[in-house]
C-alpha cells in the first residue's frame, strides 16, 4: 500500500511539472533581466540531457576560451583552466587513482593479517638457538686441601677447583616441537580467518561497492543541487521582472525595501549556491583535484536492469562480508574449542646441540647431546576443565550468529529487491513523462521564457532524483550479494 502511495504521489507530482511546462511553453516571454548580484552563478540551461555548467560570474570572461582540459575519452586528468567536463565514469576512474591514504589503508589491513598468519605457521618448523658467554670472577671459585707428606715430613697446599675462575661457554641447540604442533595447526586456522575476513572487510567487493555508492551519490547531488540553483535563480528573475501595478487606474505604492518574494527567492539562491560549491569541493578531492575547479556534469544514462525476483532467489549470500565474517567467526571458535582440548596433551619436544666449555674442568670441553624432553602440568584447580567449556559455548554462539546473519541477508535481500523494484518503476516513469513534456513543449534548449526553464530544471530534478534512487537500490542488493557494481 505505502509503495502505491508513494509511485502516486510521485507520478502527481510529474504531471503538475509537465503541464506546468505545457502551460508556461504559450505564455509570453518575459522581457531580459541583469543578474541577481556579482558573483551570481551563470547557468547554460539545457533539455533533459544536456549539460549545465556553473561558474562565478567574476571569473566567466574567457573561461570558454582559456580551456585547454581536453581529454581522452574514458579518462579525466587534472584540469589546467577553466571548466572541466567530466563524465561519471572519469569521476570513478579518478577517484581509483586518488583513492591513496584509504585504499593503502585497506590493502595494509590485509598484509598485516597475512603476515600474522604467516608467522604463527612458522612455529611447525624446529628453532635453531645459539648461546655463548665469557666470564671472570674476582674470586677462587674452589677449595685449598692440604696434603701431608710422611716420606718427606712436609704438608703441602693444594688447589682443588670446582668452577674455573675464567669461563668460557658456547652451545648451538635444535628443538623440534612434537605434541605442539597440535596447537599450532589451530593457530593457523584462526589466522587464516583473521585474513580472509580483512580481505572481504578491505580488499573485496564491499569497499568497491561503497566507494563506487559514494561516489554516484556525490555526483548526483551535485547534479540535483546545480538545478535547484537553476530553478532558484530563474524564479527569482522572474519575480523581479513582474510588473508592481494590478492595473491601469491602480497604482501600488512601491515600499523602501524590496519585496518579501524576492528577498526569499535571493536566499534560496544563495542557499542553493552554497550547496554547489559544497558538493563541488567534495567531488573535487574524490578525484584529487583542486577544490574550486568548475565541473561540468554529463549527465548519465538512466540505469537499466531488469534482475527479476527469481534471479534474487537464486543469488547466494556467500559473498556478502557480514556472512563471510560470520562464517569464519565459526571456523575461529571451532579451532579455539580443539585448541582449548589440547590442553590436556603433554608437551613433548625433540632437542639436540652441540657445546664447548671450560666451566667445569673435570667434564671435557667438547660434547655433543640428544634426546626428548617433556612436561605436563598435574594440577591446575580445573582451569583446562572450565577453558574447555567456554570455549563449547562460544563456538555455540557463533553457529547461532551465523544463522542469524544469513537470515537477515536473506530477509535483507527480499526487502532490497522491492526497493529496487520501487525505484525502478518510479525512474521509468520520470524517464517517460520527461521525454514526453520535452516532445510535446518542442521548446527550443536557449529559450528566454523563464517559466518555462524553470519548469524544465524541476522536471529535470525530478529525473535525477529518481535515477539516484534507482541506483542505490541497485547498489544495495549488489552488496547484499557482495557482486561488484
């Protein structure tokens, strides 16, 4: 019922813009008038796909003549003077290259997640150590034992060293770990999941999408901001231009001030101008441009799609980055389980070296060693016990968020198809009652009738508005989906 409501309200809304412009089409021209002020914005009107340009009115004399930013067709360069045409498709080529702190920013997220990965994959090989010292002691590290000589009837002192008082030690030790490896096969799996989430998160399809998603919604309101600033100026000069008497015997006594009317329509002009310089400085850094470059927007094709409700039914969710975070949420707490289980197995490692010492003389100074060492923890007062079981409750919890995010994809994706079926309806129809209105008026794209150009920006308004409407719906199921637009 609300969807009904609202293509009504819309579709009314459309034909009171077109037979206002059939109307105003075989009204008299209004005489010419001067600008609203200095620094007004000029306005080169056009017809349902024709491009307007605004520039400050300080800076028009030998704009057109200065401009040297041709460009290759498919892609937008730095301007040098002038007013730069650009295309949505240059907007998104410029904003890839410009895209340099935030894109940087993603890919390092993944390269950080990489590289945790691939160092706790390290610990399944052995570790190669090496330990060496040299030291002096102030003292005799030792006894003095005094021996009696009956034969020759002496006592005689002497030494006995238990540590030499100048040690020099070094030893190379290989330690292969065993029951570990047990543990470092779950750290992989969690590690794994760390990356494969920061890739979805950063360097999948969903950072391209909301890129892309801004990007469109910026250009359109740029778009949309310029014909209010049309509509506005046009509406003003046209209340400026209205004769201040009713008729031949009356006379109206014209006040200090100017009229409420046009005090209004200069601050919805001023207004309107100040939000095209906003969203022009925003477009402007997108693509890394100077921030008071002049654009002047091509405007797009309407979308065009036609995915049905089956199509939506038979899309999988496996892509979108919610889901993908969910499932490896599970994979994490699955392996955090087995890890915790671990616990419980002793650990055992393989060791082997090789030393040289003279700390203790009466052991040789050169030996080599191998064996295996173990070690189990007998009573901890049930920490393994209890770690086991939060770790079953997690990996619960996980399995249950999951099938909470899919059947909220799901539902998600259901509701976003009737919004793009909405929007899709809407925008034919602004398509059609446009290019219909434009036919049927025949009026020419310099026309000085400002009614009628007036009435043409808001019916042009109207189409972009519902083209912008289409296109984020579009853009929402293709992040549902986790496709690139």
């Amino acid at each position: 019922m609300a969807g009904i409501k609202a293509r009504f309200t819309a579709g009314l809304r459309l034909s009171s813009l077109a037979l206002a412009l059939v109307l105003a089409s075989g009204a008299q021209d209004l005489p010419p008038v001067p600008p609203v002020a200095a620094g007004a914005s000029a306005i080169r009107p056009g017809i349902f796909g024709e491009h307007w340009s605004f520039s400050p009115a300080s800076n028009r004399a030998g704009t057109d003549a200065a401009f040297t930013g041709a460009t290759i067709p498919g892609e937008a360069r730095l301007p040098s003077r002038g007013i730069q045409s650009i295309t949505l498709e240059q907007v998104k080529q410029s904003a890839d290259r410009a895209a340099g702190p935030l894109q940087r920013l993603g890919l390092l997220t993944v390269e950080a997640a990489r590289q945790h990965r691939l160092a706790v994959r390290a610990d399944y090989f052995p570790k190669f150590g090496a330990t060496a010292f040299n030291l002096h002691y102030s003292d005799f590290l030792g006894q003095i034992v005094a021996v009696r000589r009956p034969l020759l009837g002496i006592t005689q002192q002497v030494t006995l060293p238990l540590l030499n008082q100048n040690q020099t030690f070094a030893a190379l030790t290989f330690v292969q770990p065993i029951t570990p490896l047990l543990q470092v096969r779950q750290a992989v799996t969690i590690a794994r999941a760390d990356e494969r989430i920061a890739m979805a998160k950063a360097g999948g399809a969903a950072a391209r999408n909301r890129r892309n998603a801004d990007i469109e919604e910026t250009y359109f309101q740029l778009l949309i901001a310029q014909r209010q600033l049309a509509s506005a100026e046009w509406k003003l000069r046209g209340r400026q231009s209205r004769p201040l008497y009713a008729g031949a015997s009356v006379d109206v006594v014209r006040g200090p001030g100017p009229e409420p009317q046009v005090v209004e329509g200069r601050k919805s002009v001023e207004s309107a101008a100040a939000r095209v310089k906003e969203l022009t400085a925003s477009l402007n850094r997108i693509m890394g441009w100077p921030e008071d470059t002049q654009l002047e927007l091509a405007l797009p094709d309407p979308l065009v799609e036609d995915i049905s409700l089956q199509d939506v039914a038979d899309k999988s969710v496996a892509g979108n980055s919610d889901v993908i975070e969910a499932e490896q949420t599970v994979v994490k707490a699955r392996a955090a389980a087995k890890l915790s289980k671990l616990a419980y197995v002793p650990t055992v490692a393989a060791v082997s070296g090789y030393a040289f010492q003279n700390v203790i003389p009466p052991v040789v100074s050169n030996f080599g060693y191998g064996g295996v060492m173990a070690s189990y923890t007998l009573f901890d007062f049930g920490k393994r016990e209890h770690t086991v079981k939060e770790a079953h409750t997690q990996l619960e919890m996980a399995e249950i968020g999951l099938q909470l995010t899919k059947a909220k994809t799901a539902a998600d994706l259901k509701k976003s198809y009737y919004e793009l079926e909405r929007s899709r309806q809407l925008s034919n129809v602004a398509q059609r009652m446009g290019s219909s209105a434009a036919l049927l008026m025949n009026v020419s794209a310099h026309s000085d009738n400002l009614e009628v150009t007036a009435a043409r920006a808001e019916m042009e308004l109207e189409m972009l508005q519902a083209d912008l409407a289409h296109r984020q719906a579009f853009a929402r199921l293709k992040a549902l989906v986790g496709e690139t637009q």
